[in-house]
C-alpha cells in the first residue's frame, strides 16, 4: 500500500474559493491522503464548509481556533498530521487532479519534490527546470537565485520529519521566506519537476497582493540575515546567504530608482561600498554581481541609476 500523505490546508475567511480548493484534494488521483484542514477563526462560512467536507469524507480532520496567522494554522496542521508525507495547499488556491500522485512518483529517494505552478486566473505557467540535487545545492539555489518556485511552500511534497524542530514563524507576513532554506538544508536529496501542478489564485485582498514592496523587501532581508545566523557554522551556506543579503541590496536600490518605492539610495550604496571586497571574495558572486557592484560604488550610486534608468 501506497504511504499515507497529508495535505495541510490554512483557511481563513475564503468561503468564496474553499470548495474549489477542496473539490481538487478530495478528488485527487492518489487516493490515501489525509486531509487537515484549519480554519483560522474565519467569520464568513469558511468553517460551514470545513464541517461539510469533513462529514462527507472520513479522510478530512477539521481544527477551528482562533484567529492567529498562516503560520500557526500550519503549525497546527503538521502538529495534528498524521502521514509519512505533507503537502500545503492555501484554501483559495487548488491543484490539478494529478498533483499528489505525480509528485509521489518523482520522490524515488528524494526528501522533496518541487512542481510548477500556474497563475490563476490566466494562463502563465512558472516552470522549474527539472532536476535532482543534493538539500544543500537546493539550499544554496533558493539563496542565491531566490525563485518563488524554490520558496514557496505550496508547491512541494515533503518527508514529514523534515519538519519535527521547524515551524513556521508566528506573526509573519511571507513565512515561506523564513522557512523553506530551512526545510531544503535538511534534506539529503531534492527533485525537481516542471509540470504546473498547483493553481496559484491571485485575488485583490489576499496577503501577499496587499503587502507593499517595501513590506516584501523588508522580510526579505530578515530572510537573508537569519538564513546568515542560521548558517554560521556552515561557510558553504554562509557564503550563499551572503548573496541572497546582496540581491535584497539590489532590490532595494532598483525599487528606488525605478520610483516603486521611497527611499535613500546612500544607505546601500555605502554598504556596497563597505562590504565590496568581502563579497567579491564569496565563492557564489557572479561576474554580473561584481558589475553591478562596481557600477554602485563610483560616483556615489550615480553610474548605477543611470544604467538601471537606460535598462528600463
């Protein structure tokens, strides 16, 4: 018999989007899953639907708590699975009937496996370039290159006991950038696919469309300054924490120029400045990386907005 594999739902208030969601698990090609959903103190029928689903099919385990974030709905659902397997599906999104099977028929000895993923509504698929490689170059990919498809959380199948000492930040926006180079660090092998398996539904009032750049950008380099701490002992890691601090610079800066934010360029062109040679000695800095840098520190910044200007 096939392992036993629990799909985590989060739902708070999406009454609107929850029986797609769960239509989608329920009828799902791999038939031993075990379904926990959390209703995150939802005031419209959110949890009317939970009770419905869990009536209707003995897979389904239904928790009502009160509001207190994704991640403590998360962390609850991994604290009440039950499967060898766990994968999060947010309760106004959905996934192809296929998506667990096909993901379970890729793992072979792989820890995760990574799918693509769709825009909803519309048509634009995010595609991973297949692959399989060891937990720390998946790691020190999601560091170095940050891909959503490598942080998000939702488009992943996992060993459940990656999870046994990690939980996703309380009080959080964007908790997969917190998490995820967690997860991929303790894996001994990571596969990637390319099939777009999961339907990402973008609505106006949802978390990551009402948070602003700044706001992203903010926790992004929260992200990369923890995934430094984190990785101390680890020069490998470290080093590929370092970049994903550097691209947060550059996010920064481009943001700035580009008029998408407010804010002094100064205070990362001086940090470029200060850190320069340091980074031009990490072993994960790229020519262009090292371009861009000297272009940031001459003229205080200014041949650097001149050449992010020309480029857009």
């Amino acid at each position: 018999m096939k392992p036993k594999i629990s799909i985590l739902v989060a739902a708070y208030n999406v009454a609107e989007y929850l029986d797609q969601c769960l239509k989608s698990i329920i009828g799902q090609t791999y038939q031993n899953l075990e379904v926990v959903i959390v209703d995150d103190g939802s005031t419209d029928a959110t949890g009317a639907i939970c009770d419905h689903y869990k009536k209707s099919d003995k897979r389904v385990k239904v928790i009502h708590q009160t509001n207190a974030g994704l991640s403590a709905a998360r962390n609850v659902g991994l604290k009440t699975a039950t499967g060898d397997f766990v994968a999060f599906v947010d309760g106004d999104d959905f996934i192809k009937p296929n998506m667990v099977e096909k993901l379970y028929d890729n793992l072979a000895d792989a820890d995760i496996v990574i799918c693509g993923y769709q825009i909803f509504p519309g048509s634009k698929n995010i595609l991973p370039e297949p692959k399989i490689y060891s937990g720390e170059d998946a790691t020190i990919d999601l560091l170095t290159n940050q891909e959503d498809y490598m942080v998000v959380s939702w488009n992943k199948l996992y060993k459940r006991e990656l999870f046994n000492d990690i939980e996703f930040p309380l009080g959080k926006k964007h908790e997969d950038n917190l998490t995820t180079y967690k997860v991929l660090a303790k894996a001994k092998k990571v596969a990637r696919i390319s099939d777009p398996l999961y339907y990402y539904v973008q609505r106006q009032n949802s978390i990551m469309q009402t948070i602003s750049v700044s706001e992203h950008l903010d926790i992004k380099m929260e992200a990369s300054l923890e995934a430094k701490e984190h990785f101390a002992s680890d020069p490998k890691l470290f080093a590929a924490a370092e970049i994903a601090e550097l691209l947060t610079v550059f996010a920064f800066l481009n943001n700035i120029i580009s008029g998408k934010m407010s804010g002094d360029t100064v205070k990362y062109t001086d940090w470029l400045t200060e850190n320069k040679q340091r980074l031009f000695k990490n072993q994960f800095i790229t020519t262009k990386l090292k371009t861009y840098i000297n272009l940031a520190t001459k003229g205080g910044g200014a041949f650097y907005r001149v050449f992010r200007k020309i480029k857009h």
